[in-house]
C-alpha cells in the first residue's frame, strides 16, 4: 500500500547483523550471538538472518550455525533466514530446522568466479535447486548496481536473474555488494525488476540511506540491514558495512514508514553489538542517538 | 531550471571546510589553510567560506583570519565568504577584504543564548546591521530543522527569520546545526519558506546526504559542503561533521546535477585535508574512491 507522497505505508526489514554484520569480525560465542538474536528480536525483528552454513575455516565467525540454530526455540512470529553457499550448506541447514534459506548469485561474472569459483551461469543453476530444498529461499544478486571487477552490471542481465530467481520459485533480493548503488542506479534496476524485490544495501560510499530512500519512493518496501551498520563481504574489494538498522528505522519512523521495529530497544541491541566486537559500530545515529534525544535530557 | 524528475539541472555549491571544517580542529597554520583554499578552487569550488572574524581565544583555529584574506589574491570567478559572528567582526572583514559575509542567527533561543550570549530577537536585529555592511550577506538560521534544546522548532519561527533575512537584504540558508533534520523535516520547513534557500546539513546521524537529495527533489539548489565531511561546531552539544563535499558531488555527478567540481580533483583536496590534520576525514567515500574505481584498476 502506497501513499499521496508514493512512499510505502510499511516496510519489512530483515536483520542480517547476526549473519553479514558478525561474518567479517572475530569470531564470538553462539551464546552471545543468541543474545544479540534475542536483543533484536525483542526490539521487534521478526525476520532474521540468523547465521551461515559455511565452512568455518573460510569464515570462521560463523562456525557452530546448527547450534546457533539449535538455540532459536521456536519462531513464533519470527522468520529465521540462514545463508547457504552450496547444496550441502543447504542440507545442513535444513537439518537444523532452517525452514528459509538465503543463497547468492552474483551478477558479476569476476565476483562469481572469485568468490565461490562458479560462472554466474553454474551458480545461478544452483541456486535453483537450493530454492527447492526448503519451503522458502529468497535468491540475493549480489553486485546487482555495479561490481568492482567489471564496473556497470548491465540492467537487462539483473532483471533476467531475477526473473530465473522466482521461476525458481524464490524471492528476490538485489545486493548492493560493495557500494556502488545510486538513486539513479537504483531506479534503473527496479524499473527492470519491478518493485517486489528486496534490497540489499551496503554503505561502503555513504550512500546506503539515500538508496534506501530513493527505492522506497519506487514503491520497494523490503530491506535488508545490520544492526549497528556492521559487515562488509571478507572476499570482496571495498566491500563496507551494511545499511545500519537503526539508520533505517530513524528515518522511517520520522516518515511515519511503519518498520514494527522499536528504535529505542533496537539501539540497545546495537549498543550490545558494540560490546560484543569490542569497539563502536559505524552507525552515526548509534552514536549520536535519534534526533528526538535533547541534550541534557 | 528543473528537469522532467523534478531534480534541479545544476546546484552551486558553497565550499565551508576552511571554516566550519576546520573550527574545531586543532590549529593549523595560514600557508596550509591557504594551500587548502587553492586545492579546492583547482577542483572547481566557486564560492568558499575562508575563515571566520572570531575571537581566537574562543577558536583558536581561526586565528590569522585577516591573513588568510590577504592571502587568496584576486576573487576571479570566486566568491570568499567570511563568518563574523558580531559588527566588530564584520568591521574587521570588510577592512580585510571581504565582499560576501555569513552571519548567524539561531532559531532555538537556547542556542543562541549560550552560543552568542543573544536572543534570538538581539541577534536578527544584530544580523540586519551586518548585513548592511558589504556588498552580500547571507544570514545562516542555525537550528532551522531543529535544536537539541528545545527539540522541534516551529515551521513558521523559521519562516518568519527567513522573511526578516531577505527583508535586511540577505540571502538564506538553513542550517541543521546539530544532523536533526530528515527529509520530512525538510520539506516543512522548505515549504515554508520556498526552495531560494541554501542547506547546510551536518551528518551528525548520517542523514546528510538524504537530507540533500530530498532539499534538490524540492528545487533547492544552493549547498554549503566541507571537504572530506569535517566540522562540527565546538559550542553546539551533539554536532557532527558537515555534509561532506565529496558525498554530494559523487551523488550530483551520478545524477547528472552540474555543480562545477570536478571529483577526482576535490579528492585530492580531501586527502590534503587528511594530512593537515592527521587523521583520516569522516567521509567514506573518501576513503573508498568513487564508484568508477575499480578494483585492480
């Protein structure tokens, strides 16, 4: 549902901090990175990305995803989204009790071949069969703005992906790898995908937030952030930190954009997530607090 | 002139960081403030805030400000603006060689009794006087999109210092002193007063950059920018850097908005920047080149 000024009258957000934002940093507990699963969800997450079924020698801030898994309990209202890079991390997750999987295609040809050793051709293939090994799979194009290897990523090529995404049966997610996104690249790519696509966006440039609001002028009403605006991809150049959650909930909220999400709980969960790396986030707001905070008050 | 998706066809751009970029800074020396000057009129800067006429016990960093002006030589296409806060600022401008004067009046009453010891009254009063002191005068509304005082500062209080500006002869621009603006925010406030107004956004809570893109939607065409997003006023509780002008100038660039500067040139200016104060600058887009460089490349 739009409104008079065409942006959505909601959003929903899925929070991958637990998976993108603690992948590049040093590997910390499954208890606390339930706790901070839990932080979130208190704060009103009802979609996250969990964790990543992938090798802990190549990623080991992710190793222990079955019990990080283990230790969700039940979803209730919550979607638990797991990342997979392969038909075995899928099989992995789903015997943990994964029920919606996340799986990557780049759009890059030289991203693809370096990051998991695949054609975009062969990793899309896969994909597809990924998408039918559990009740839901949302398909992330990654580079889909501009790769760092190629430069512009022809628009005709990301809307063919998408559209081979959910012939698949899958969602689609349109990942802003390393921050290369604009709002005029922004509306060139949704114009070819339609609006019903998430977006994945990374700050590597300062630009997460204006991309943000741009696609939601266009009508994109799905989002994927990390809490405190941590991540950045370990393999690719000049990736930065994702969209920061909290950036995005401030802004809708003064946008009377409904998110579910409570930024004052949220900001405490970002404010665990600088306790658990040890160091601050990048969110600018996570450090000068919502505008609504006066000083002395 | 305004194109068919409402964005203007050029914006102009008045460069700050030799004043509110480097106000906060620890001192540097006249011959480096200088030599930042010509980097940025070499990358395209037209209109420039050199210095302020402060105490330089109260600001140390602005020490040397008649200096400066004797230093930039003829104007030539450039326009140097200088900040005074008081008549006997503006005096000693004008004796220097100054033209074009910013001069500051504070919509929150509590900033501008603890930044200027004035209300807000004393001080519009004060700003007419010095704006009939040189040829131009811009009166700079601190506080425009809100205060951490107060919180929200009414439309029409804005709107009225707006109109009382103009009447004294001066051009306008809103200052969001302390990054609470956001986009709601701004098209209240530029509906109030209409879009013949230049924004001077901080990025206290990464907001700037939307901020700047929902103001050009709007028509609002002038912008006061900092290299490398430095700045941040030492009185003001709360206040981040400056909208960064390589931020805008990458996003004007990519929307195909003419500002005149060219970015590969003010990234020069920028790393200079790092180096005078011996730190990395707030931007990261500085910091991850714009997004036509390519890995590798």
């Amino acid at each position: 549902m739009s409104r008079s000024d065409g942006l959505p009258a909601s959003i929903d957000i899925r929070e991958v901090g637990p998976r993108d934002g603690l992948q590049p940093e040093a590997p910390i507990s499954v208890e606390d990175r339930l706790r901070l699963i839990a932080a979130l969800v208190d704060a009103g997450a009802r979609s996250v990305e969990v964790t990543a079924f992938v090798s802990p020698k190549a990623v080991p801030a992710m190793a222990g995803a079955a019990e990080v898994v283990r230790g969700l309990g039940a979803p209730g209202d919550v979607t638990w989204w797991a990342l997979v890079p392969n038909v075995r991390g899928a099989e992995l997750a789903v015997d943990a009790g994964i029920r919606h999987l996340t799986v990557t295609v780049s759009a890059s040809p030289t991203y693809s071949q370096r990051n998991v050793g695949m054609s975009t051709e062969e990793s899309m293939a896969q994909a597809a069969v990924i998408a039918g090994m559990a009740p839901a799979a949302d398909i992330v194009i990654s580079c889909a703005f501009g790769s760092p290897y190629e430069g512009e990523i022809s628009v005709d090529e990301v809307a063919g992906l998408a559209a081979r995404c959910r012939d698949a049966g899958a969602t689609v997610t349109l990942a802003d790898t390393t921050g290369m996104a604009t709002p005029r690249r922004v509306s060139a790519v949704v114009a070819a995908t339609g609006p019903d696509v998430g977006l994945h966006l990374h700050d590597t440039r300062g630009t997460a937030l204006v991309n943000a609001y741009a696609a939601m002028e266009l009508g994109v009403r799905r989002f994927d952030t990390a809490v405190g605006g941590l991540g950045g991809s370990p393999f690719a150049a000049g990736a930065g930190g994702n969209l920061a959650t909290e950036d995005l909930v401030h802004l809708c909220d003064d946008l009377d954009v409904t998110t579910g999400i409570d930024l004052t709980r949220l900001l405490e969960a970002s404010t665990l997530t600088a306790s658990l790396i040890g160091r601050p986030v990048p969110s600018r707001l996570a450090t000068a607090g919502p505008r609504g905070r006066l000083a002395g008050g």
